[in-house]
C-alpha cells in the first residue's frame, strides 16, 4: 500500500477515529486504526468493539492495500506535522512496518495484520431515515447532560432515543435521566422513522456522534435495529451497539400539576446561581430559592465556609415558597435554555420542578429538589 494525502484531511480522520480507541487495551489490534486504500479513497476505521468508526478521505492512491497502525501513534505524528504538508504512507507488508514520509520527516512504525482488526458485523436495520444534523445536534446536546454515570443502573448510561406521541402529533424524542435530574427534547418526526424502535444510546456514542452533526445543513442518514444503530454522513459512518435494557417510563416523573409560574432572565439566573454557590460546600452545593411577588433570593448557607445571598428581578405571582436544589443541577439546566427566559413550574418544596424555555414545550427539564 501506498498513499499520498494532504495533513489536514488525514489528521482530520486519524482523529475521529482515535478518540474511539480505548486507552487501556487488552487486545493490541483494538488499539491499532485499519487503513484500507482503494481507488482515488482511504478509508480509516477503528473500534472498541461496541461502537466502530469508519472515516473516508480523499487521497493519491499509489498501491491500493492494507495495514493497521497504532492510531494514537498515528494521530500524534501527523498533529506535529506542519500545516499543509503532503503526508505519503507507505506500507511494507513483508517487514511489517508502515512509513510515514513528510518533507524531512520520516517515521517507521509497527503494524499488525489487517486480518485480525475486528470488523463490527452488518445487521439488518429495522428502520431508515434521513435527518438534518442541526435536528440530531440539538436533541442530544440538550438532554446528554442528565445521562447517569452510576454503572448500576447501566440502562440510564445513554439517551433513549425513540417515537412518542406529542400535542402536534408523533415526534421524534431523546430523553436522558439520572434520578435527580431529566431532560425530554422534541423534534418533527423524519419521514420513514415512524417504525423505529426505542433504543438507549450510549454515553460514549453520544460523545462521538457529536462529531459528525457540525454542519448545520448536513443530512445524517441514521439506521436503528433492535441492538444497533447507525449514523452516517458521506465521508464518516458511526456505528455503535445500543444498551441492552429497558428505558424506566420517565413520563411518571413529568410533573402534570405545577402551577407556581417563575420566569426568569436564564443567563441572570444562571450567573447568580454560579455566584452564590462559590461559597457552597462541594459536597451538597444546595442552593435556596425563596420566591416572593416578583423577586427571588438565591442564598446558600454552609457553617463551614460562608454564606451569600443575591436578589433578581423575576415574574412571579403566586405564594411565597421556599425551595432547594443542587447548584450544579440548576446551572446544567439553566445553560440548556436558547431563548432569553427560564419558565420554572414549581408545586411545593418537596416535589420536582419543572423547566422550559419560554413557552416552548419541545424542551422540558424536571429537576428533583433537595432539603436546605
């Protein structure tokens, strides 16, 4: 195999495919990225068996080949590069060694046989749809910050993508929670999803998807089976394995009766959030709200360390009332928020609450109180 390709379109799909690669690596082929030259293409694939990532780039193809390379190797020889450099790959099968030439540079590294890079097996994809990237970005931007992290409850460790019925008719919905926080995101439903079935996303391919979704006007062709699912765009196909679990009924946690309306600036309240839980201990970070007829006090309290109150201007009519959160949670939900104001939908101290952005019911967030 031999190749030539220019620096920045090579480290742009080395890079893709080695934030795939896992660190620790018990099998060394898993750490290697499979390079395949054919025509006037390259093609760069890397996997950690339960997500695979294949990205094609243009290239001089001089002897069309194979060979797998160690990718983080791969990646920080071609980001030392200089900018604009011819970057020339050639591969000795015999000597086992993969030649990385640019200008004066010259580096020699080991390779592992093409036949034992493990090739993630095709399945037949229940359903096919088409979607705009500025729609996918937008569902799992907006709910991937609620995804659990508690290994236990491993059927929480992703965003539950399915169909759902909604007031304008059926949608497609992502919906992430961890027990403390939840965040529900809707978007028109593309044609040909109507069939697709419910699947969990994993933390890991959320992360790498978000990759692929730049381009506003980019189409994603996005294939879904019962254990896979798949993203692709012309040059980059993601395709990864879903949980295997079932999604908890998080429409039990929407609560349907909050009446107490608050709407707030949300960067105003999301920067006096941050503000006054500088002095919170890091362990609870509790934040007290106490909301009066058009004002609210943030205040926090922690014997330790200090205390620190701030007021805000807000809409607010119905009784006084007393709650608590963890700061975090409000500044995660509050930098969710597009629109100018935050519409919190509270019930009483100790029921979840209720966010959106104004009067937008595509995105609601529910966020479970703490005692102060």
């Amino acid at each position: 195999m031999k190749i030539s390709i220019e620096r920045g379109t090579l480290l742009k799909a080395v890079s893709q495919a080695q934030s795939v690669v896992e660190r620790r690596n018990t099998i060394p082929i898993l750490a290697n990225v499979l390079i395949e030259a054919d025509g006037a293409n390259v093609s760069f694939r890397a996997t950690d068996l339960d997500i695979e990532v294949v990205d094609k780039a243009a290239a001089m193809v001089e002897r069309a080949g194979a060979t797998t390379v160690s990718a983080s190797t791969l990646h920080e020889i071609v980001r030392k590069l200089p900018d604009g450099a011819l970057v020339t790959l050639s591969d000795d099968g015999t000597a086992g060694r993969l030649t990385v030439e640019a200008g004066r540079s010259n580096f020699s590294l080991a390779t592992l046989p093409k036949e034992d890079f493990p090739v993630m097996a095709t399945s037949e994809y229940a359903c096919n749809f088409t979607a705009k990237a500025a729609n996918l970005r937008r569902l799992f931007d907006k709910s991937k910050f609620a995804i659990s992290t508690e290994e236990t409850r491993y059927y929480l460790n992703g965003v539950y993508m399915h169909v759902s019925d909604a007031d304008g008719g059926q949608v497609l919905r992502c919906v992430a929670t961890d027990g403390h926080r939840l965040a529900r995101i809707d978007s028109d439903l593309p044609d040909g999803a109507s069939d697709m079935p419910g699947v969990i996303v994993p933390r890991k391919t959320v992360g790498e998807l978000r990759k692929l979704l730049d381009d506003d006007d980019m189409d994603i062709a996005v294939s879904v089976s019962d254990t896979k699912v798949r993203f692709a765009t012309p040059d980059i196909t993601l395709t990864s394995k879903v949980i295997d679990g079932t999604f908890p009924d998080y429409t039990r946690v929407i609560p349907a009766g909050n009446t107490r309306r608050l709407e707030v600036d949300a960067a105003e309240f999301a920067q006096a959030v941050d503000r006054v839980a500088t002095v919170s201990s890091e362990r609870s970070r509790a934040v007290k709200l106490a909301l009066d007829e058009d004002r609210l006090v943030l205040s926090v309290n922690a014997p330790d360390s200090g205390a620190a109150e701030e007021e805000l201007a807000v809409a607010y009519g119905d009784e006084r009332l007393e709650i608590g959160f963890n700061a975090k949670y409000l500044l995660e939900i509050a930098s969710q928020v597009d629109r100018e104001n935050a519409v919190f939908m509270f019930n009483s101290a100790g029921d979840p609450t209720l966010m959106r952005e104004g009067n937008d019911t595509t995105a609601v967030y529910v966020v479970m109180p703490m005692r102060v």
